[in-house]
C-alpha cells in the first residue's frame, strides 16, 4: 500500500516489545519473514509501528498462542490513533 495520507496506517500494527533490546533483531525474525514488505517504525517508550503484516497471520499467531510471536512482544493491537507514547527519540 502506498504511504500517502492516513490511510496506510488502517493496515499498521502497533506491538509493545517484551525488551527493547529486541528491536535491532526484529527484521530477522522467522514470523516476520513473508512475501510482503515489512517497516517498522519506533515510535518511543517500547512502542513499534508495523506496516506490511496480513490480518490473517497476526490473529492466528495470537489465537494459537505461538512461543516465538508472544516471547517478543507484550501485546499487539492494530493502529489507533489513540496510541500515545510516554517517552519520545527525536
């Protein structure tokens, strides 16, 4: 999807990392590899933008529980423009 406007963050992801230190390896983690292009963005605290993830894969990731999904990341909820960070890198 093209990035223009607002509409592209319908389709974003915004997940809360276990451990920051995960966010350098993210990229080279076994569910994030697919077809499709994945971005991530840092949005402070602990908090990542993801934009690229199908629907389908993430709730049943979520749904069967899966140990390497759920070991990185605290929650996972789509984009709402509510998400506020406490802590800000500029």
């Amino acid at each position: 999807m093209e990035e223009t406007g607002k509409e592209w963050q319908s389709e974003c992801w915004v997940v809360r990392l276990r451990d920051i230190r995960m966010y350098d390896r993210l990229q080279d983690l076994v569910f994030l590899n697919h077809k499709c292009e994945i971005r991530l963005r840092y949005l402070g605290d602990n908090l990542i933008l993801i934009s690229g993830l199908d629907e389908s894969g993430v709730t049943e990731k979520i749904n069967n529980e899966d140990e390497s999904f759920l070991s990185v990341f605290h929650n996972v909820q789509r984009w709402n423009p509510n998400v506020r960070t406490q802590n800000r890198i500029v």
